[in-house]
C-alpha cells in the first residue's frame, strides 16, 4: 500500500474544531463535512486539496472533541494519510476506524514542509519527500491495521473476520 | 489505579503500560452528535442489537431542544434506536443534562467501572474512581454490540494535592493551573491520577471539573481515590454495587507534581489554548480586558457548587450594561436545586439569562454564539479558535466565581475585585 501527494502544513494542536467546527456537526454526511475542514485554520485548504495529498503537522494533531466527523471530513475530502509529530489519542483511534491511513513520525512532522511530494510506503514505514530528497522512518502499519484500512474501517473489517 | 481497574475488566491479574487488552464495559455512552454516527456504524453489523439495554447511556444534550431541522433529525435519530433497542437509559428533553453531569447523578457511574462515551469529556466519572474515557462514535458502536473495547494500558502521571484552598478558589483553579503547568499535550496517553490528603478539601463537584477536563492535557483519563465522600455520594445517587481499587504504595509514576491547593489564585485560561493560564494577580499587571459576554454552566462548571458560587457572587449585583450573563444549570435536577434555593432569583435579578440544559454554546452550537471580534469568560473547557463563534471571537476559560465577577465588572475580575 503506497500513498502520493502535496503535502499541506500545520503547526501544534490542531483540534477538532479547526479541522470540523462543531457548527456544521447538525451533519454527518461525508462530503457536507468535507467541505468545511480546516476552514477555520486554513480557508484555502478544500479549494486546493487533491486526492491523495497529505497532511503534515507537529505535535498534539486531532486534539480536542471525540467527533469523529474530524477523520471523516479529512478522508473525504481526498486526504491520504495524515502524519504528526504526535497525535492525540481520541483522533488516533478514530482515524484507524473509520480506515484514514495516519503516522506518528516527529522527524517527518518536522522536516517536511508545504507544498512537498511525497511518498509514504505503508507495508515499510518509509516516507520520502520527493521534493527534498529526504526520507523518514515512521512505523509500518501492522497487518490488523492494513486490513481496517483496507475495508474501509473497522466494522467492515469486523464483519469480513 | 487505572491499570488495576483494566486488568480487573479484561479478567487479567495484573496489566502494565504499553499492554493491549480487551476489557468488559459498565457503560457506553453517545450523544446527539456522535451516536447517530455509531447508529450507522451499527446498521453495518452483520450481528444486531445491542448487549446490554441497561448498560448504555444516550443523552442527547448538545444540539437540545432541537436548534434547527438537521440537529432535530439527528435527535430522531437516537430516540427511534433508543425506542427499537429498548434502551433504559435514554433521557429525553424534561429529563435530560449534560451527559457528564447526569450520568453520576443517576448513579450510572460508580468506583471501579470501565466506561466509554462518544464524547471525549467522558473522563469525568473518574472523580468517582472509575476508569472512563472518550472514544469516538465507531467504538461506540462497536462497544454498544459487543459491549466491549480495547485500550492499550496507558502509563501514569501523579498529582499529588496538599493543603487546602482558598475561599473562591475551585476545582477549575486547580485544573486550569495543572493544564497550564503541563501543558495541553503534557498528558498525552496517560492517565492523571490524582492523590494526596488535599483531596478531602475538594468536593465532589470539584473533582468532577477536575477528572472532566483531564482530556485538555491530552490524558487518557483522570482518576481520584475513593474516600468517605466518593462513598457517600454514590450511596445517595445510585444503587449499584461499587468496587473500590487502590493504588500500590510502590506504583511507578512517569511523573509526580505535588500542588499546594493553599497557594492556588484565581486562574484564567486565554486563547485559543487552554495552556494558556494565567493567575488574577498577572493579569491585574494587565491592560483591563472587557468582556461581552458570560457563559457558566457545561459539563466542566453546570453543577450546584458552581451555581452557588456564581450566585453568591451576583446576590445584590446586576451585571455591567451591556453584558449578556447566561447561566445553564447542567441537569434539571440541579435546576430545580437552583431553583428551590433562590440561586435562580439571584440570576435573574443580577441581569442573566438561565438556560435549560444545553451544550449550546461550549462548542459553539447555539444559544450564545459569539460574534466577530467579541470577547467571552466561560466556565466550560476549550477556548480554541471559532469555538464558540467567529472564528476571530475569544474565550477565556475559568471558573464561576471569576465568571461571575467579570459579568459585574465588565472586564476579567475576580471576587476579590468586589471586595468579597
């Protein structure tokens, strides 16, 4: 599994509300929540965002509210991974459930910057930017991991067992 | 403390941090945002139903009553599965409260349980001595089939409270200046466990504001000791049998901060970071900040201490032209103590407006939502940006005796400033 694409930077303690204001929250459709992530931090960002592309932060991303409407609204609107110096803990489960690829990697988060290439390899942890000519390695996903991604999130995958 | 609850729940003698386990769950909690997202997750399974009609909570409280025709469905929504699934636990509008606020006071929440909630303020009923955290609406869904979840052991921080606090200052000093000393990922996967003989000087009240905002440092969740008035409390509030765990005498703490509660001031969290804290005596070397609005209530600060607190402030006061004061008692039951005790009268007579239950405007829903460029002190738990509005409008987080005092004044105040 390998994702590609431009990388959009944010700094520390990205939260939820930033990512999905909680005045859109009267909806959980997919696509409606896409088109208001990180309006409030970055109003640019779902005017440019392409499938594929990644996000790339610092410390503490996801911090905040358990709605699960902030990885939904991230993958739909095309993101493929997401990687952080750290993330919290809430964001983290929730974006492996509902099947957003996300790597903890303080070097990545740190050295990255946006508007890079880059590449992430999913069965290896390697992640290069392809703009700089550099490379990081985060952790690979375990094979439990891949799967959920792969169906799409957990329920699938629990029904598929 | 926390692992010794886990390993109980996952039936395992003993955990260490770092382990993953699957435990039993006592409770799983949504609400009217995150369960009709679990509901869908649900429909999904191939295995239906639910676990256990007695063991889940559904509270619709953050969009209630109804605030537009979208929120109105999501509410459609939990009420039709609450009806399908039997569910014991549904609270409608009339009965409702802040989940975390009524949850303990139903007696759904006892020392020993292992709770999740779709919410991440679930860590609450850790003031009680249970395990509980925040998970989002897919492990929500999944805890409400299988009625249980998996957690990876998380290690500990120690907070170790002496002394005993002042006349104005509460469970949000405390945690305001612990959140301001650690920082909001000073916690990150840990449980906050809170120890020492200042406990005893808290109320329960103030040990559920403190255990709530463990989630704005990053904590897993935030756990007290079970004392005489831990006891007490849930022999007044519930029936269920409840399971006491100690910490060992020789438990491993990543960290240890010892806090004298006598030494506390008054503290104010500024935007946009709950980190951000700052004593009364700092900001008084300040320019005079001017607020426009008052909020005090949520799941952080809507309780009876908090009401009293608020009034005492506000008896024979009336709040500065110009200032909008809303106060919104976090459960009814709390509403009709307010109520009985006059506290209402005083709000009303000081110039505030009171609310039915609501998350309203903490998270920026409804009934107080900030404008551009307005300035608001609030007793609730985040002061990120476009929180409770315009992405411009600014939230300064403390608690109600400074809300209060800045709703006389006009501009951040604590009692003390009143002469009280």
């Amino acid at each position: 599994m390998n994702a590609k694409g431009t990388v959009f930077k944010y700094g520390d303690n990205v939260d939820t509300d930033v990512i999905i204001p909680a005045r859109y929250l009267n909806s959980s459709d997919p696509a409606e929540l896409a088109a208001h992530c990180m309006e409030d931090i970055d109003g640019e960002f779902i005017k440019k965002v392409k499938k594929g592309d990644i996000i790339v932060a610092n410390k503490n991303f996801g911090c905040g509210s358990s709605r699960e409407h902030a990885p939904i609204a991230i993958k739909a609107a095309g993101v493929s991974c997401v990687i952080a110096e750290t993330f919290a803990r809430i964001f983290y489960r929730n974006a492996i459930n509902i099947g957003l690829p996300i790597i903890e990697c303080p070097e990545a988060g740190r050295g990255i910057d946006a508007g890079d290439e880059v590449e992430i390899n999913f069965d290896t942890g390697v992640i290069t930017d392809v703009t700089k000519g550099t490379s990081f390695q985060g952790q690979a996903f375990p094979e439990f991991m891949q799967k959920i991604i792969a169906s799409e999130g957990l329920i699938n995958y629990i029904n598929n067992q | 403390m926390t692992q010794k609850i886990l390993a109980a729940a996952a039936g395992l003698e003993k955990v260490e941090a770092g382990q993953l386990i699957e435990a039993n769950l006592d409770l799983v909690l949504g609400n009217d945002i995150t369960s009709p997202v679990a509901i869908k997750e649900m429909d999904k399974f191939k295995v239906k139903g639910v676990f256990d009609k007695d063991k889940i909570a559904l509270v619709p409280d953050h969009f209630v009553p109804n605030k537009d025709i979208k929120s109105a469905e999501h509410c459609k929504c939990v009420r039709e599965f609450a009806r399908k699934n039997e569910i014991t636990n549904y609270f409608e509008v009339g009965e409702m409260g802040i989940e975390h606020a009524l949850l303990p006071e139903k007696g759904l929440t006892v020392a020993g349980d292992v709770i999740i909630g779709a919410d991440s303020h679930t860590c609450t009923y850790g003031a009680l001595g249970a395990f509980s955290t925040g998970v989002g609406s897919t492990d929500m869904a999944a805890g409400m089939a299988t009625g249980k979840a998996w957690f990876k052991v998380p290690s500990a921080i120690r907070f170790r409270l002496t002394g005993k606090p002042s006349k104005w200052i509460g469970g949000k000093d405390v945690i305001l200046h612990i959140i301001g000393m650690i920082g909001v990922d000073g916690a990150l996967y840990k449980s906050m466990e809170f120890t020492g003989d200042g406990i005893t000087n808290l109320s329960m009240d103030d040990r559920f504001t403190i255990a709530n905002m463990a989630i704005e440092a990053g904590g897993k969740n935030g756990i007290f000791p079970v004392d005489r008035l831990a006891k007490d409390y849930m022999k007044e509030h519930s029936k269920r049998e409840y399971k006491i765990f100690e910490a060992d005498e020789d438990a491993v703490y990543d960290e240890e901060y010892t806090i004298d509660l006598g030494a506390l001031r008054p503290t104010v969290s500024f935007p946009h970071l709950p980190e951000n804290a700052h004593t009364i005596d700092e900001i008084r070397q300040m320019d005079p900040i001017a607020v426009d609005q008052v909020v005090i209530g949520s799941c952080t600060n809507g309780r009876l201490d908090d009401l009293r607190t608020a009034a005492r402030v506000l008896q024979g006061r009336h709040v500065a032209k110009g200032m909008r004061c809303i106060v919104i008692p976090a459960t009814q039951a709390i509403y009709m103590q307010a109520m009985e005790e006059g506290l209402l009268r005083t709000f009303i007579e000081a110039g505030a407006v009171v609310s039915t239950p609501t998350c309203g405007p903490c998270l920026g829903g409804y009934m107080g939502i900030l404008a551009e460029g307005e300035r608001c002190v609030s007793t609730t738990n985040r002061n990120f940006v476009g929180r409770m509005g315009h992405v411009s409008s600014e939230i300064y987080l403390a608690g109600p005796a400074v809300a209060a005092a800045s709703a006389v004044t006009g501009e951040i105040s604590s009692p003390e400033d009143l002469g009280l």
